[in-house]
C-alpha cells in the first residue's frame, strides 16, 4: 500500500504580501502653499480669500396681493377631485362625479426660499500610472487653490470639477508593488498552485487511483495568475512608476432653503414641496439683504434668519458666487361636499391643481372573485 501522502507534491507557498493599502507619507514632497494635502483624506475645504464686493442694500418688498378669496372655481375643483380618483388604482369615480360641493374655504399662504451658491474648493495627493506624462515638480512655485482657474457653470446649476494642479507632478515608484510592476497573487499566495480540490492534496482518489485532475501532483494551477504566482500591479498597471500630483476638486453647489407660512386649513405643510405657486417677489444678487416691507412678518423673519445664517455659514469654508430669494404665493382651497349624505373634505393646492383627499369616501372598487 502506497503512502498517500509521498504522492502529493507541494510547491511552498509564499508569504501573501498586498502591499501597502495606501501611499507612505514620505512619498509626497512638500509643496509651498500645500503643506496640509493629505493623501486621499484630501487637505480638508480650503477657506476662500476675503471677498471685496460691496454690501448688498436694501430691497423693497412687494405688494400683498388680494388672495382672500378661493383661487379655483367649484368645477375646477371638481376637475381635479376626478383626476385624483382616476390616478388610483381602486378609487372610485362616483364621490367626484355625484359629490355635491357645499364650500369652497382659500387657505392660500406663502413660501419664501433662499438660494445660495456657493464654490468650494479641497486638494489632495493623488496618482496615476505613469505613462510618459509630463514631470513638472519645482520647475516654479505651484500656483495657489483659489488662484487656479476653472470653467463655473451657470449661477444656481451645481456642478463638480478636478483639476491637477500645475507644477506638482513627479515621478515616483510604485508603492503597492515596490516598483516590480507585479504582485504575488494572493489568491495562491504567490506559489502559483492550489491544493487540488478533487483529491484534497492527496494526488489519489480511491485508493491507489491516480487524481485524473491534477494528474497524481496533489496541487492543480490557480486560475487567477494562470500559474504565474503573480498578477499586474492594480495600482501602477504594470509601469512600475506612478505620477504623483496634487488634485484640486472644486465643487459648485446650490444651498436652498424654504419656509411656508402656518395656515391652518389641516393640510400639512410637507404637501408643499411638491407644487409651484405665483412668484410674487425674486431678487438675486451676489449677497441679498433680508426682505424688507412684506405684509406678513412671519416671512421677513424667515428672510432675515436664513440669509443671517447662510452669510455666516457658507462664508466660512466656500466662497458665496449669488444668492437669490424668492417669495411664492401657493394656492390652497379646502372643498367640503357631500355624497350618500356624509360630508368630506378634500384640498385642492399650487398651480398644478394637486389633491390630497385622505377621506375619500370610495377607496376601493375591486372585487374579489
């Protein structure tokens, strides 16, 4: 009886190595005006240079328009009560084609919001695999993150730019490979075969019945390196060499915020956030002033806390490029009718004539067989 054990050839596995998982921080020189750019974690935002625009002035409010009435007729009400019911899978049409309409009550308020857009910008050291690109490092001073210049979009549009900042790019080896260009696979620890997973090493099957898939070895080759014991470096794509530069992300980003006026119809203010009103009031400017001589104070004292809290915290870690605020009237009218002798309630609301009818009286018309 042969051994089992005598038959298995094992090739000796090396010792996985992945490498370091990120840059040595001697790796990065050290650039005038960059001093805190971390690798990856980035530099944090940078604070922008002191702006030297003019204080903004005051800007008249507009006039309170005349909304004391309902803003929707009873068949436009009764319009969107059907389209409302038609959106639903179950809903029945009856209630708003026979409901009779006893009130219509306008509950119309105010939304008042406040934009402001704002560029950040933050460096990091980043890298890339070297391929021939040009080595600019030292040849002068790198020019400072608020002095570089970008392509902005339109005020109000967000958008996300990076950018290699210039005279920060040098050649350096391959930290994750050490230079070679390859690693050991660790999927075989770098031996290039596996224990074969028919015979379990042994190189036989039953008894002294040679393995047929690794052939009696007791080890088959690793699919992963295709035998080689080694892969191409992830990091470096096989140059050996990394480009290593400072990268500058500038982010442009719109910062809004709404406030709508309490009015007590019981429709939640959440509905709101859905519909459009008429603009009654627009002003945009690099920096506005809170909204003065409006008609209701709750909306100036929405106005004067957001642009009060805007101004100082987007001014600290971005630079602010325009704010603009508007003021809305959103139409809401609660409908109160009648079907099958019970009294409901719905409320029609914004320019887009939503519904929001939590009571309908015939929420399913299914039948089930």
């Amino acid at each position: 009886m042969y051994s089992t054990e005598a038959h298995a050839m094992f090739a000796p596995p090396a010792p996985e190595s992945h490498g370091p998982s990120a840059p040595p921080a001697g790796m990065f020189d050290s650039m005038p005006g960059y001093e805190g750019t971390l690798a990856g974690g980035g530099g944090g935002y940078l604070p922008p240079p002191m702006p030297s625009y003019p204080a903004p002035q005051p800007q008249p409010g507009p006039e309170q328009p005349h909304w004391n009435i309902p803003s929707i007729t009873e068949e436009t009400a009764r319009e969107a009560l059907a389209l409302y019911a038609s959106s639903k899978c179950c809903y029945s049409a009856a209630p708003a084609k026979d409901g009779v309409i006893t009130n219509m009550e306008a509950f119309n308020t105010y939304r008042y919001r406040l934009e402001t857009f704002t560029e950040s910008r933050s460096t990091e050291w980043s890298h890339e695999p070297y391929n021939g690109q040009p080595v600019d490092a030292f040849a002068q001073p790198p020019p400072g993150p608020w002095d570089i210049p970008t392509n902005p979009p339109n005020f109000f549009l967000e958008s996300k730019q990076t950018i290699k900042v210039p005279y920060t790019s040098s050649m350096k080896p391959c930290h994750a490979c050490v230079g070679m260009g390859r690693k050991p696979c660790h999927h075989c620890a770098g031996a290039g075969n596996k224990v074969c997973w028919v015979c379990n090493g042994s190189g036989y099957r039953h008894g002294e019945d040679r393995c047929n898939h690794c052939s009696g070895r007791g080890r088959e080759n690793c699919n992963f390196c295709h035998g080689r014991g080694s892969s191409q470096c992830s990091v470096c794509h096989g140059k050996q060499q990394l480009l290593v530069y400072i990268s500058l992300t500038v982010k442009w980003t719109n910062n809004s915020e709404s406030f709508v006026v309490e009015q007590l119809s019981g429709l939640s203010a959440a509905n709101f956030d859905k519909v459009s009103g008429k603009e009654l009031y627009r002003d945009s400017q690099y920096m506005v002033y809170p909204v003065v001589g409006f008609p209701d104070a709750a909306v100036m004292q929405a106005s004067q806390r957001l642009v009060s809290e805007h101004q100082g915290k987007y001014s600290q870690s971005s630079r602010i490029l325009q704010q603009r605020q508007t003021i809305e009237l959103i139409p809401v009218t609660k409908v109160t009718y009648t079907w099958k002798g019970n009294t409901h309630i719905y409320f029609v609301y914004g320019n887009e004539f939503k519904v929001n009818a939590d009571d309908y009286p015939a929420t399913c018309c299914c039948t089930i067989m």
